[in-house]
C-alpha cells in the first residue's frame, strides 16, 4: 500500500489524460508518475531511503507535490514547511523535527544543521532505471502535516498512507469531481487543507490548474473565467476579493463546486457567495489531524443553515465533556471526531502527553467548542483552550466575535481574555473596519446584545489580524497586538 498510487493508477489506465497545468508547463498522469519516479531516482542516489525523514521546502507548488509523490514512492516521510514563514520559524522547524534532508528551491535555512538538496525542473527528467512504489503498511507514516501555528511553532501529526488515501477519496466522493474535471488548486500544499485537496482531486482524475498561494483575485477570477474551472478550493478572505469584483450573477457560471476552506465564512458571506458568485458553494470545517469533519452544500445555505454543517462520509462527531462522556444534544462541550482520515497523533508524543490537546482514544479533538442541534448540524462555539473565565462564568470568544461582525462597518474580529485583579479574566476585541467606525458605537452594539459580562472591556481597531500563512488567526499574536494599540 502506498498513496502515491493514487498517481500510477492513472498513469496505468489512462497516461494521456491531463493531469498538471501550470503558468509554465503542463503534465499527463503518466508524465507526472514519470517525473516521480525520476525524483524518487536522484534521491536514492543521493541515499535517501525508507523511513527517512524529509522536509519539503518549495516555492514552486509543482515541485512540492512531485517531491511529496517521491518521498512516498521512497517509503520515506515527507514534511512540508511553508516557504512564505519566517526564515528562523522554518530553521526552529527543520531542527526540531530532526530532518533526515531537506528538499528546497530556496536557499538553505541559515541557521538549521540540516542537509539541504537544492531541487529545480531537471531533477523531474528520467536519469536511470525507474523507481517503483515502495511497498509499505498501511499504518506506516506518509507525511507529517504541520499545524496552523496559531499559538506558536507548528506540531507535526503523523498521517499514514491508509489515512492519505482515505483524505484522498473522501474529497473527490464529496464534491463529485470526475475524470478529467477542470479544477484548480492555489492554497499552500504545506497545508493540510492544500495538500488533502489536491490529493483528492489526483484520487478523481481531474485537471488541476496548479498555481501559486500568492495569486490575485483578478488573477483568480482570469483563470477561472478563461478556463472554465469546474472545481476551486478557496479561503474566505479569495472569496470575499471576489465578490467585490463580482459584475454579474452567477459571475462564475461553470463552477459545479466551489469549495470554501482552512477558516471560518460568516453567515452573510455565504448568502453572497451562493448569491452572486455561483449557486454552488461548500462551506467546509475540518482540522489538519483529520482533515473534512463536516460541511454545509449549496441547499444547506439556500436554506439558511446555521454552523457548519453534518460530517462527511465515514465521520462520526460528538460532544463531549471534559470526562470524554458523550453529551445529550443542544449541550455546549468538546469537539470529538472518529475517522479513517485521522492522524495518529503527534510526532514524538508518548500515552497522554497530548491527551487534553488533540488525541486520545483513536479519536481527535481538534480544539474546538460546539453543539449539535436536532438536525444533526455541528455549530462551533470556540476554542476550548480560548475560553474567558470572567468571575466564574465562561465566555466564548466566538459568540462575541459574531456580535462584532454583525456590525456593518467590521470585516474581521478577534476576540481574547485579559487578566483582571477583580474578575480574574475579562474580554478584549480587536477588530478591522471598513471606513471610519467609533469604539463607543462598537461597545453599544455589544450592550445591545450581549450580557454585561460579554461586553469588552477594550476594543482595539487595527488594519489587518496577524494571519498564519493558511488564513488562520495568529492568536499568539493578538495581546501583543492590543498593547500595540494602548488597549488592555
């Protein structure tokens, strides 16, 4: 078993069929498994060999995925490290993951005592005998996904081919991508959500326009007009670009699914998105341990649905309290997944080193708060770990957060407790507005529908959040932040 089959098949079946088109080149699934097993050639030559651990470091998205097909026809681990952070984040990374190699187009980390492998086009060109799929368990590593990095340096989780495979065919069954489906792919593929993605879309067969993180949304909107894209992974942040430039309704008429992803999309924007960008939006929730967890289709949104929506195939969801013990419907508690698409846990976590954070018990907690309704329908009530203890009583972030984007003048918001000699912890907001917005017509708009001990205390306004590089609050950052702004 290796998931880099998911290619081969393909080449084997059908070689011409496009599988890869970039701004520069463009490759059939058998060229693509051909430049595979060319890469999988010079590494071995360059004694890499199964079990290693290699780091991906790749502008260059078409590099990153024949290197991530390499690594795995190796038998060896692959780990993607986001070019777009810091230089001394990817030397922390590359040290604390002990990297067997690390793969690049970019200089090597300064500071990192790793063996770097400068990899460029003609590493893909046949230089020998071919090499074929390493025969691997099912349980064996295949790639180490990193974390958001939200609260500090990423961990890395351990996902196997059984679970890279099952990531893969659960994405191309959801969203009904066929053989041949024109799609396209800009997230990072040092992201979970990038890489689980295009992996689902090489599991159907598609077409993938495969491009850079950093394209416009006039470049995006070009490319998907012009070529007619049929399926497109997008963040919110892309969507809500678009629709400002959006001149008509549906302005992307031959998208079949376009699929919103790695944050959340407000209420609001979804209504817009299904309204005037096309009728055929998914609203996805999902975590890098397990990848899709549940998802709102086109009539769940038409419909009004609130959360974020029902599991996907072959997922279980419950709430849970602090005990593990499964809570009755309505109740506000942890978020726990079952799945085949789970990761095993953290690289270098023993028993219950990690058991409050992530997993235990074949099971995945991604972090959040939530409640299921009588629908079956998931809705998120914060984080776990960002929970405000304001003189006994706990306040979620999220629900503070949704008053504040209510308010038409804010775009983004987050929302943290501070401490306090009186209550122990009280709540602050930071927010980012379009056009000029008074704090006292914020902290009105919070009385009016808040309780009192929910109302901020400060209220920062700021022109962006702190973003990791998949579109996720840095929330690390945030009191940093707020002092920045003489708040708190």
């Amino acid at each position: 078993m290796n998931f880099a089959d998911i290619v081969r098949a393909h080449a084997a079946r059908d070689p011409d069929s496009p599988a890869i088109l970039t701004a520069r080149a463009s490759f059939t699934y058998g060229q693509l498994d051909r430049a595979a097993s060319a890469l999988a050639a010079r590494l071995a030559a360059q004694d890499l060999a199964a079990g290693n651990l290699v780091g991906l470091l790749f502008r260059d998205p078409l590099l990153h995925l024949v290197a991530v097909l390499a690594v795995a026809r190796l038998g060896a681990v692959s780990a993607g490290i986001d070019w777009r952070s810091p230089p001394a984040d990817r030397d922390a990374i590359c040290h604390t993951l002990g990297l067997h190699a690390l793969l690049a187009d970019l200089p090597p980390a300064g500071g990192a005592a790793v063996r770097t492998l400068r990899v460029d086009q003609g590493w893909l060109e046949p230089a020998g005998a071919p090499i074929p799929l390493a025969d691997v368990g099912l349980d064996e590593p295949a790639v180490l996904m990193l974390t958001g990095g939200t609260t500090g340096l990423p961990k890395a989780m351990v996902v196997t081919h059984s679970a890279m495979a099952w990531r893969a065919a659960s994405w191309a069954a959801t969203f009904n991508a066929g053989r041949g489906a024109r799609t396209l792919s800009i997230l990072s593929l040092a992201t979970s959500a990038g890489l689980n993605s295009v992996a689902g879309q090489l599991y159907a067969g598609a077409a993938i326009r495969l491009r850079s993180p950093f394209m416009g949304a006039e470049e995006v909107i070009e490319l998907v007009l012009r070529d007619r894209i049929e399926h497109a992974t997008l963040v919110p942040t892309m969507l809500s670009l678009m629709l400002q430039r959006a001149t008509s309704a549906p302005f992307l008429p031959d998208i079949k699914a376009l699929v919103s992803t790695a944050a959340r999309l407000q209420p609001e924007e979804r209504e817009q998105v299904l309204a005037r960008l096309t009728p055929n939006l998914y609203d996805s929730y999902g975590a890098a341990g397990v990848g899709l967890i549940t998802l709102l289709r086109p009539q769940d949104i038409a419909q009004g649905q609130a959360g974020v929506g029902r599991p996907v195939l072959f997922t279980r969801v419950d709430i849970v309290d602090d005990q593990d013990r499964p809570l009755p419907r309505g109740e506000v508690g942890r978020v726990r997944v079952r799945s085949p698409r789970a990761a095993r846990g953290y690289a270098g976590a023993t028993g219950a080193q990690e058991r409050n954070e992530l997993f235990a018990n074949g099971c995945v907690y991604p972090g959040d708060l939530g409640r299921i309704d009588g629908d079956g329908c998931l809705h998120l009530e914060g984080r776990a770990s960002s929970v405000i203890i304001r003189g006994g009583e706990n306040i979620h972030p999220e629900e503070i957060e949704r008053v504040l984007l209510a308010h038409p003048a804010i775009i983004e918001a987050a929302v943290l407790g501070r401490q306090d000699r009186v209550y122990g912890e009280v709540p602050y907001a930071i927010v980012v507005a379009r056009g000029e917005v008074a704090v006292a017509d914020l902290v009105a708009h919070c009385r009016a529908r808040l309780t009192a001990v929910k109302v901020p205390a400060g209220i920062a306004i700021v022109a962006a959040l702190p973003k990791t590089s998949g579109g996720k609050v840095q929330r690390g950052e945030l009191p940093a932040l707020l002092a920045a702004a003489g708040v708190g």
